[in-house]
C-alpha cells in the first residue's frame, strides 16, 4: 500500500496538540474543561496520541470466542431438549445452571460432550455427584463454578451452615479439573466501580492461591459481567489479564492463562421499555469479545421478569450470531492491541487496582475483610454515587429515567419478581446485595399504573 497521502502531512506531537486546544479554549483551564476524572480516579483525555500507548502485554486467546447457551435446570428433560436446540442453531458451549442434584444421563442423552463446552454454574456443594458427572463427561473442555467464597459473599453464609466447604472442595480439586471459579459478577452487579471489581476479582482469587498453594492456579478460571461503559469494559478485561499475569509471577507460575466466561451486567436492565435492553447486551457482548472473553453467554432482554422463552434465548444467541459470524468479530480478541485511548485506560485501571488489591491485603486479606464488613461497605459507597447519578440524570438508561414511554404498562407482563428480596434471616456475614440501577423507579411506575 502507498504511503503517499500520509506522507504529505507532517507528524504532530502531543505537545503541539495540546498548544492548539489551548488557544481554541480562549482562556478557558484545559484540565478543569477537558479532562474527565472518573469515580474510579481515572483521567480521561480528550485526544490521545502514540505517545500514551503502554505497549503492556495482554495475553488474550488466540482463538476466537465460544458462544454459550445458559440454561436453568428445571425439568431435566426440557433442559436436554432446549441444549440439543441450542447446539443447533450455533451455540458452541452450554452452561447449566442447577439449584439441587440432577440425573446428568438424562441432561446429557444425545450430546456429544467432545465437540462442546460445558459449564455448571452449581448451587450447591457435593463433592461426590461432581466427581460422578465429571467422569460421565470426561473432557478437558469441561467448567465448574464452585466459589465458596463467592456464595459466602453473595448469601452470606457457606454452602454448608455447618462448615466452611473446603474439605469438599479439597476432594473435588483432586481429582476433577476446572473446579474453582472466581464469581466476579457478584461485584459489578452490585455497584462497585472498575478499579474495585479488579481488586475485589484479584484478592478473591488470591485466597483460594494463598490456602491451596500455585497448583491450584490451572484449576481456577473466572465469570466476570460487562455493562455498558464501551471501552472502559473492553479495558476492563484486558487489565485484569494483566494483573492476573502479574499475580501469578509472584507465585512462580508461568504460562497460565485466565480462562473468562463473560455475560452482560443486570445492573444497567430496565422493566420499561424493555427492548432498549438488546442494544445494551449488543454492545456490552462486543466489549466482551475485545476485552478477550474466552466465552460469552447473552443474557435475554426479558431474563430477570419471564421465564426463559425461546424467543428472548434466540434472539440473545442470535445477537452473538451475528457479531461472530456477520460483524467481523470472530477473531476480535486483539483487535484492542495498540490503541492509544484503551491502553492507556487499561493501564490506569491495572495501577490503581493494585493498589486496592495491595490495601486489602495488608488488611489480613479479602476473606477476613469480607467477615468484617469492609468489603461491602466500599461496595455500598460506590452504588450509592452510582444511583445518586441514575437519580440526578446524569446517568441516564433511555426509556427509564429519560425519554419513557407514559403509556408503557408492565405490571401484566410479569411472570417472575423483577426487584430485589431482602431475607430477614441470620447470616454468618452481611452479603453483598445485587440491584438493578433502575428498580426504585420502576416500583413506583408501577403503583401508578
């Protein structure tokens, strides 16, 4: 390709830049007109240059992503049908997700667990049916979301009133593979900022490291949630590969790579004018492919107030369809690498997380915090800026908070509780609660209707 059109402009510096601004302001601070400072203490520029890239290495797969199918565990038979559909119609993975013991030999009749992905989100903890489906499957390419820290800190108590787990888990990590999973979305879902989702993912993670030693490390993989912030999502995930890298090398582990399954954040959905909910998870899907998702899971645009129904779950898959097999994003997982504006934010993001992750744990570390309530007060004081923002406008969800639709009526349309339950039941901790941004005013819409 000539390089003859660029070669009739000189190069500009940043400096150079910056000076021209200066003298459009007419007097006016760059800093205070121009620069944005995040909740998170990031400084967003208004031009970036060659001279911000960070040239930090960002060990995103080399293959392209995995579309999954998530799929509650009901009726097994049903939940078998609906996997053989989705495999069908171009799912690559399926996650099932389960709240008591199932028959595996009926969920898995008729698929062939070598050419697929599975992952089983478990809501409790059984050392010896795990081992039994494991062996009934037996491939590598098999996940299991077992985080009994993660059910402490979203139930706030463990799987087991009366014990912590970990001789079970103990079992399971010896003799079945990818056992230990870093439930990440617990964070993002309740309103904590992006350094804090960083530090929490990496101190969470770094307690399973610090009791079971480096060779639990390949055993560990991560269920992160993107929403709609574009970039600093993309960014998001990157900088956590790197500060995962990073934690590892103090461990000396070499050469392992997290494995991130992604889905879109709840937090950011709305009741009304549901259907703005498909641009959210189609942007927040692509942020999960740049950010380098091994796996992403669309999540319907009507998931937390109707039952799963084939036309909210195919066209969630479809939306990744298309991004995959339509869009050019089969192979995106690098595609962020060398651009000034992300790298410059990922590497923001990595420093200040550590710096979170290094105060936690000189704090005795993220579990003992977790018990004394640190963590999910910081959480709270970022939820609140949050909602304070959603409250004042300047956060703004269409279709909710500005632009609605007054003739929009819901109340008829919902076959599950689409607000937050508060259990007035003992718990060995405080959890941390999950809360859409939107359900206040959603609950007084609906009285008035």
């Amino acid at each position: 390709m000539s390089n003859y059109l660029f070669n009739e402009f000189k190069k500009v510096s940043a400096a150079e830049w910056k000076q021209k601004i200066q003298v459009a302001l007419k007097g006016a601070d760059y800093n205070n007109t121009l620069l944005w400072k995040t909740d998170e203490g990031i400084i967003v520029k208004p031009f970036y240059t060659k001279e911000d890239q960070t040239h930090s290495e960002v060990n995103t797969p080399k293959k392209g992503f995995t579309i999954c199918q998530s799929i509650y565990i009901e009726d097994t038979e049903k939940a078998n049908i609906f996997a053989i559909d989705s495999l069908e119609r171009g799912a690559k993975a399926i996650e099932f997700k389960a709240k008591k013991i199932f028959n595996y030999k009926i969920l898995l009749k008729n698929i062939n667990s070598k050419n697929i992905t599975f992952y089983f989100n478990l809501k409790f903890l059984d050392a010896d049916f795990i081992i039994k489906l494991a062996t009934f499957i037996n491939t590598k390419k098999c996940y299991f979301n077992i985080d009994l820290i993660g059910n402490l800190a979203t139930t706030g108590n463990w799987f087991n009133p009366t014990n912590n787990g970990i001789k079970e888990l103990k079992k399971i990590v010896t003799k079945v593979d990818n056992t230990i999973c870093i439930n990440t979305s617990i964070y993002q879902n309740a309103g904590a900022n992006y350094t804090q989702q960083l530090a929490y993912t990496l101190a969470h993670a770094n307690e399973y490291l610090n009791y079971f030693g480096n060779k639990i490390a390949n055993q560990i993989h991560f269920n992160f949630s993107v929403g709609s912030n574009y970039f600093f999502e993309i960014a998001k995930l990157r900088a956590f590969r790197i500060l995962w890298d990073a934690l590892l090398n103090e461990y000396d582990i070499k050469n392992n790579k997290a494995h991130i399954f992604v889905q879109p954040s709840l937090r950011n959905k709305t009741l009304y004018d549901y259907n703005v909910n498909m641009l959210r998870t189609t942007s927040e899907c692509m942020s999960a492919i740049l950010g380098g998702a091994n796996t992403v899971s669309n999540i319907s645009y009507d998931d937390f107030f109707h039952f799963p129904n084939e036309f909210g779950e195919r066209i969630a898959r479809n939306q990744l369809l298309i991004l995959q097999q339509e869009s050019g994003f089969s192979d995106a997982q690098n595609f962020a690498d060398g651009t000034y504006y992300i790298e410059a934010i990922t590497q923001q993001l990595a420093q200040n997380a550590l710096v979170i992750f290094k105060t936690i744990e000189k704090g005795g570390g993220f579990l003992k915090q977790l018990k004394e309530g640190i963590i999910q007060r910081k959480i709270r004081e970022s939820a609140a800026k949050e909602e304070a923002k959603f409250n004042a406008g300047s956060l703004v969800l269409v279709g909710s908070n500005k632009i609605q639709n007054e003739k929009d009526i819901i109340k008829n349309n919902l076959s599950l509780f689409p607000f937050i339950r508060i259990r007035n039941e003992k718990t060995l901790i405080q959890p941390i609660i999950q809360k859409r941004l939107a359900e206040e005013l959603e609950q007084k819409r609906l009285e008035n209707e």
